[in-house]
C-alpha cells in the first residue's frame, strides 16, 4: 500500500516512533491522526504537522471509538489504523507481577488491538481493502525474563496480529505485526542502560524505524523485523525448544550488558 492520500490513525504518536511515523507517513501524503494518552505531546505533534488528534486511554473502546470518528468527521473512513501504543511496566526479574499489572499491560497491548479491529475491520471489509498494522516486539518470538507482563503481553499480540491475518487477508484487508528489537525511544532510555550496553549500540533510532514501516507498507509483508534477531530465535526454538529455553535462562542469568 502507498500511503499518499490515505487516511492513517497512528496511537502512541506523542512521542518515541509512534510521533516518528505520524511526520513520516505525513511527509508520504498520509493523512495523519495523532493519538495518545498524553495531551500536551498529541497538541504538540498535531501543530507540528497539520494533523488532527485526540487524546485519551487507548486500551478503552470508548476512545478507539472516539478517535475512529474524528477520522472520519476529518478525512473519512480510515485506511490504515497502526496500534502501536505500548507500555513496558516495571521489571521485576522472576516476579509474576500483581494482578493489576497484567491487566494494564493486555488493555494496551492486546485489548487497544482488538478494540481496533472491532471498529474498522467491518468498513474495510465492505470496500475490499484496509491495513491493520500493529507493534509488538522481538520479545513475542523470545521472551524477556525480567518483566513478565510485557512478555506474555507481547506474546498475546502477535497471536493476535496472525488470527486477524488468516481470517481477514482473504477479504482484502491486509495485516503486518512489527517486532522491533530495542529501539532509541524514552521507553528503551527510561531503562537506564548504561551508554556502552550493546542494546543501545544496535538500537534503530525513531526516524530509521519510521522510514522501515514506509518501506515494509509498501510491500505489504505480515512480519516486520528491524534485525535479524526475531527469525534466530524462531530457528533455535524450532531446531530445539529445550536447548533454546536453557540458553536463554543462562543469558538472563548472566551479569548485564554480557
């Protein structure tokens, strides 16, 4: 799909790649509704590039709902919605976490997706055509035994992401899941890494990452990956699971940064 002339709803988009893409897929002709749940960041990212916004809990249906009709009242019916919007929680390494922070972490990372879908599929379906594209993680191949809820979370989401494509593919509506490794955005700095951790060596910066979703729109592709990193990990589960689930344990047991 090229994004000239589309109408594209972008949440997260107050900061970090969400606020990349939206002045990307703007510079591409697309246009843009920013959403976010902080106010001040929507205001400053829609003054920036002409957009519209609205801010609010994207985990609610109330607000999915909401942000669909300012779309439609603004450009019309959407063409491309991109759940991106993400929260990574505390880590808490071999702690299962209360049960408040797994709520919080499905309603933004799986819940604010199907919310999405409920709200546009139907409209793309009857054209014939649409794009549902959403962000997960490397970690939804691998797994993150630091933080629990943002794993099993991720998980969830490119389950999520692969059910919408069998069932809605076939109708015209074309689906992608993107799994970046780390990336310089405040959620990866928030963390605290120090300036020489090798995640912060390989990390793509937002405007890279944006330039790589155009790229990847383009060719329509289901999984988007920004390193080689996502397609190893499948290989060494599929070649054998135990060993995968030992070397893995190994590596979070290991000093950080090593």
């Amino acid at each position: 799909m090229k994004l000239d002339g589309k109408v594209v709803v972008v949440t997260g988009s107050g900061s970090g790649i969400g606020a990349a893409c939206a002045r990307r897929f703007t510079a591409a002709g697309a246009k843009v509704v920013v959403t976010d749940l902080d106010a001040a960041k929507v205001e400053a990212v829609t003054a920036e590039i002409g957009a519209v916004g609205l801010a609010g809990d994207i985990g609610s249906p109330d607000t999915v709902r909401a942000v669909a009709e300012l779309a439609r009242r603004s450009h019309g019916e959407i063409d491309v919605w991109f759940s991106n919007a993400g929260i990574t929680g505390p880590a808490r390494p071999g702690d299962l976490k209360p049960d408040a922070d797994w709520e919080q972490a499905f309603r933004v990372h799986v819940m604010a997706h199907l919310h999405a879908a409920r709200e546009v599929a139907p409209a793309m379906v009857a054209r014939g055509d649409g794009y549902l594209l959403s962000t997960a993680s490397v970690v939804a191949m691998t797994t993150d035994a630091r933080n629990a809820t943002y794993s099993v979370s991720k998980h969830a989401a490119l389950a999520l992401a692969e059910w919408l494509a069998v069932t809605y593919r076939p109708q015209g509506i074309k689906v992608s899941c993107f799994c970046p490794g780390p990336m310089l955005t405040p959620m990866l700095l928030s963390e605290g890494f120090p300036a020489d951790h090798p995640a912060l060596a390989r990390a793509l910066t937002p405007e890279q990452v944006a330039d790589l979703l155009v790229d990847a729109i383009g060719t329509e592709a289901f999984l988007i990956l920004d390193s080689p990193m996502g397609r190893d990990e499948l290989r060494a589960k599929l070649t054998d699971y135990d060993a995968w689930i030992d070397t893995t344990a190994a590596r979070f047991a290991a000093p950080a940064g090593r």
